[in-house]
C-alpha cells in the first residue's frame, strides 16, 4: 500500500485544481479518474474570473496556447417581446475583460496533465472501489487496467462531480426548490457566426419553453443546449433527437442560426440540474466542485465553481497539515467560504426566471453601481472581491423588480417564475 498526503477522487477542474495547489504546496498527493481523456463533458463557457485562477494554477499559457475561442460578454435575448440586451465584461478587475469559449474534452485534459506535470501521481483510468475512514488517516482502493491498487493517505478530496461519492455514500443531494431542469445539447458546425468582438459572446435565448446556450467555439463548432422543464421530458414518447430538435423548432432565434448548420455529435441528457449536497466536510475530508452543489448553468459557473473550491480546498488542507489537525471543525471555514460564494450566484438565478426581476434585467441601469453588480456576479467575481456597494447594489436591483413584480400584477401580466410556465 502506497502513501501519499492526500488522495483526490475525480480529475475534472475542480480535483486537477486541488491536486496541482496541494503538490505546489509540497504535498504528495494521488489522483484517481476513472475516464479516459478526452472525453465529452457540458460546460464550455468560461467566467472572467476564470483567468485569474488559470494563472494563479500556473495553468494560464497551456491554455491560451490552444487557440480557444475569446469571449467578450454575454447577450440575452427574450423570445417573447424581441428584446436583446449584451453585457462586456468590465475592465479595470483584478481579471482580464474576456475568458474563453472551450471544449471540456481539451480543456479538462491541458488541466490534469499540468497536474501531471507538477508531480501529482495520476491513475487514470482507474475506479475507486472503496474507501475507509479510521482515526489515523483514509484507506482507498481502487481497480485499473493492471488490477488493484491500494494507497493510504492523511487527506481526502472528493473531487467526483455530480456522483458526489461523500455525499452518495454518507449524506445526502438536496435539489433546490424550482430549479429542477433537464438539458438537452449537441454540437453543430456551420451554424451563423457574429463577426468582431461579439464572435465568442455566448447568447441566451429565453423562450416560453425554457432557455437556450449558444456557445460558438473555435474551428466553427457551436455548442447548443435546451434548457428545460422535467415535465417536458417525461411527457415525450419519442426519440431524445425529435424532442431536442422540437425544442429547436419553438425558439425563432435558435432555429434560425441553425439553418444549413449540421449536428456533429449526439444528443446528450443532463437532468437535475440544480442542487445542494452534504456533508462538504468532514474528518479528514473535504468535497469541491459539483460535488458540492451544482449552480443552474445560466451564467456559466459551473467551472469557475470548481477551480475555486479545489483552491480554496488546497489552501485548508495545507494549513490542516501545518496544524496537525484534519478534524471537520477544522475545515468548517472553508464550507463557510464557499457558501457565501455560492449564495449570490443561486440567489442571481432564482430572480432571473422571475419576469418581474427579467424584465428589470434586460433595461439595466447604472443607478448606484448596479450594472456593475450584475457583471460582477456575471464575471465571478463575487469569490475575488465582493464590496458591500455591490451587495447593496444588487438589494436595490432586487427591490426594483419587486416594485415590478407589483405593476406587473396590477395590469394582469405573469409574475410566477418563468420555471412553472
């Protein structure tokens, strides 16, 4: 049985994130993955805040060597009523005003081989069988090619994505009241293309149905995905291609970008899009990632999110190890960081599908700093800085949409959340 200082279940972003940390921090450290790389995975928009991670990672160059496409903003587009409203990313943050459009396939991969590179011991692919608590550290058994391996640690970081292995195994997955979806995506090449700087902006396509993605990434692929009600799903008898292309047919924009364009990949499902697990820490554990909560991808957080928390989950366990103490107390801290971070993002998007707050949204205003709130959430931010004139910023956004919300209702129109149309 071999030994490191930690062990890292799942080489997604988030544990490629807390292993490379740890191994610069001068901790030996195991990661098993039981998937080949490349492979396929949703989530190819990049906040901005993503960037100043990259180079604090040291992941930064790797990553723009590959030519990913650039992304400047955002634009939002409401089917109903023809408004289109773009946001670009401010200047002047301690992250740059663009990110990356990127397929998870290379961008996973560059991330756990500059893990790799920075002496992390990779196991790939390799299927964790087991894992064993007791007072002195974590036993954990696996099964690859070759056969059994078995290696014991101090640390354990569960890095597993949406199959939370601490949560499956010892706790519990809460979804998060109306924001339960089902996605259905595909890549296209020869789908319309903006020219400039709006090239890269991901578009999202509001619609009575639920919402589209619209990521253009590089070498004239676009990834697309329908956002939308499990009811929807359940109620369709026929093949998971018809569905996804119907829900194409009733979004005016999507179907129109779409003409001469051809679908180059399957058709692929992701249902339960939101939810909250627990336990995030433990004795001489903790989780990061999806393996935490998973945000509703609207404002495409879901990376960032992990790269963060495997940060933010290297730099406890450092001082853990430095301390001699791997208690649950003693990473407390580090659920409570990573709480108020996730806090303003799945409040952001329970107000977006208000038409009221929507409304509000797509006429921004800079009254008192609030357009710069919103791109502060918008950008992610919120984990690097999040000064109380953007707080209060966002309470006077907040308010603005109730007053809405209340005009709305007095002339007739719809005020419930747009999930339950």
């Amino acid at each position: 049985m071999e030994t490191f200082d930690v062990v890292v279940i799942g080489g997604g972003p988030g544990g490629s994130s807390a292993a490379t940390f740890l191994a610069d921090g001068g901790r030996r450290v195991a990661l098993f993955e039981r998937e080949r790389f490349p492979r396929f995975h949703v989530g190819e928009s990049l906040m901005p805040a993503t960037m100043l991670l990259l180079e604090q990672l040291g992941a930064k160059d790797a990553i723009v060597e590959r030519g990913f496409q650039l992304k400047y903003g955002a634009s939002f587009h409401d089917e109903e009523n023809g408004l289109t409203q773009t946001f670009y990313f401010l200047p002047g943050q301690p992250w740059p005003p663009y990110s990356y459009q990127v397929p998870r396939a290379e961008f996973d991969t560059v991330l756990l081989e500059h893990a790799r590179k920075r002496g992390v011991s990779v196991y790939q692919p390799a299927v964790v069988e087991d894992v064993a608590f007791d007072p002195s550290g974590v036993s954990v058994t696996a099964r690859d090619e070759t056969g059994t391996i078995r290696v014991r640690a101090a640390m354990l970081v569960d890095a597993t994505g949406r199959d939370a292995l601490m949560a499956s195994r010892f706790g519990q997955r809460r979804r998060i009241p109306n924001l339960g979806k089902v996605a259905l995506f595909a890549h296209f090449k020869g789908a319309a293309r903006q020219t400039g700087i709006e090239e890269g902006n991901i578009r999202i396509y509001v619609f009575h149905d639920g919402w589209f993605w619209w990521i253009p990434l590089a070498g004239d692929v676009t990834s697309v995905g329908a956002v939308c009600h499990a009811r929807t799903v359940k109620a369709w008898t026929g093949k998971l291609e018809d569905l996804f292309d119907s829900m194409i047919a009733r979004c005016r924009g999507v179907a129109d970008n779409l003409v001469g364009a051809q679908r180059i990949t399957p058709v692929y499902r992701q249902a339960n899009f939101a939810y909250d697990n627990s336990p995030v820490v433990g004795d001489r554990f903790v989780a990061v990632g999806d393996a935490i909560a998973f945000v509703d991808p609207i404002f495409s957080g879901g990376v960032y999110i992990a790269l963060r928390t495997g940060q933010l989950a290297a730099g406890a366990i450092l001082d853990a190890f430095r301390a001699g103490d791997f208690s649950k107390r003693r990473f407390a801290a580090y659920e409570r960081r990573v709480r108020r971070g996730l806090d303003p993002l799945f409040k952001f998007i329970h107000r977006y599908y208000e038409p009221a707050f929507f409304d509000t949204f797509m006429h921004p205003r800079n009254t008192l700093g609030i357009y710069e709130a919103v791109l502060n959430v918008l950008s992610g931010g919120n984990w690097v800085k999040w000064p109380w004139r953007a707080r209060i910023a966002l309470r006077m956004l907040y308010g603005i949409a109730r007053v809405n919300g209340w005009l709305r209702r007095r002339a007739g129109l719809p005020v419930e959340s747009r999930l339950e149309w």
